[in-house]
C-alpha cells in the first residue's frame, strides 16, 4: 500500500490537508479544532514528508484555479492603461520576449557572408577579403621620436617645479597656522612680508609663551 493511499484511509488527515492547502491563514490550532485532534498531532503530522507533499499538490490545484481569474483581472488592469499589468500579460501568453540579441560582424565577416554557399573561395579572394579589412581600419599616426636626452632633461625641470611648488604649498599653510595660533592669543602679526629668521624665532617664541599663559589661567 503506497503512502497516498495509507493517506486517503485517514479522513482526519485528509480533512487536515485540505485546511491547510485551501486555508493557509488558518493557525494550527484552528485546523487542530476542526480536524478534532490536538495541535501536538498537526505538528507531528507536518513533520512527515508525504504529508507535506500532500498539501503542497493540493494547494497548486488551488493555485491553478485562481490563475484564469488572476490573468482576467490582469488584462481589465491592462486594457485600463496598467503597464505592469499588461507586460505580465503578455509575458504570460509568450508574445512578450526579454532577451534581445544584437551581432555586430567584423568587415571580413561581412564578406564572408556575402559570397553565396555554393562558390569556392579562391586564394586571391582571401588576399582581397583581406586588403578590405585593412582598409577599414585608420592609419596609426606617425610614431613621434624623441630626443631621450632632452626628454630626461625637460622631466627633471617639471619635477623640480613641483617639489618646489609643494614647499610653497607646505610653507603657506605653517604660515596660516601660526597666524590663527598669534590672533587666538592676541600677538600682533610680524611687521613686513619677508621677516628674518631671527624674527620669525621670536614672533613664534612669543606666540607660545602666550599660548602657555593662557592655559595656566
């Protein structure tokens, strides 16, 4: 005896499946009520493969008959101006198609397919094939030679310029600081766009012993 029949000769157990399969929403206990056992014995029951198949095959004969009515609703939505409705649509039926393929062939390709099946390709056909092939293609501009010493030269100059471009850069931005730092503390600026080392030692001794004031207070 096959398990679907040891199923069929259990009414509760069919009585279950088909709550669960044509009632989803319903909880354990709910179906347990109407079967007349416990929800312990649901539960058991759902453990068992063949019973799980059981109420998944009834559920898709459900599934299926819910379908046309879906579709139906589906092709009012369409007819109404529904976009989405109208590609499920005709996604469905098959006369809507996705993929799209697009070749693109090489010239020689091209020349491959405009000579008819039934004609042999001579040797100089190839040549010729292969002379339209090359004409199809840009000439490369001339190769620019260059002199490799004044070449080494001039990229010596451009990178010496940027290092001393980055010191600038780097000496500017110690030269705002320090000013933010001078005007926090009140100290005047230094006097003169060029100071002296020695001015600058001391602009900044005084910044700091300021800076040192300030927080002792």
């Amino acid at each position: 005896m096959d398990e679907v029949t040891k199923l069929k000769k259990k009414p509760s157990k069919v009585l279950a499946v088909d709550l669960l399969a044509y009632y989803p929403k319903l909880s354990l206990q709910q179906v347990a009520d109407k079967v007349g056992v416990s929800k312990a014995c649901i539960e058991k029951w759902k453990q068992d493969p063949n019973f799980v198949d059981a109420v998944y095959d009834k559920y898709m004969v459900s599934f299926g008959l819910e379908i046309p009515q879906v579709l139906d609703s589906m092709i009012r939505e369409a007819k109404a101006g529904n976009v989405q409705a109208g590609r499920l649509v005709l996604e469905h039926s098959g006369k809507l198609v996705k993929n799209i393929n697009v070749t693109v062939d090489s010239p020689f390709e091209k020349f491959l397919k405009a000579v008819p099946d039934a004609e042999i390709i001579e040797d100089e056909d190839i040549i010729d094939a292969v002379e339209i092939v090359d004409a199809s293609f840009e000439q490369l501009p001339p190769r620019k030679v260059e002199d490799q010493k004044e070449r080494t030269r001039n990229e010596t100059i451009a990178t010496k310029e940027l290092i001393k471009k980055a010191e600038r850069n780097a000496k500017q931005k110690n030269w705002y600081r320090w000013r933010v730092r001078a005007k926090k503390v009140g100290v005047e600026p230094l006097k003169g766009r060029r100071p002296t080392p020695a001015q600058r030692q001391e602009w900044e001794k005084s910044i700091m012993e300021a800076e040192r004031l300030a927080d002792s207070e």
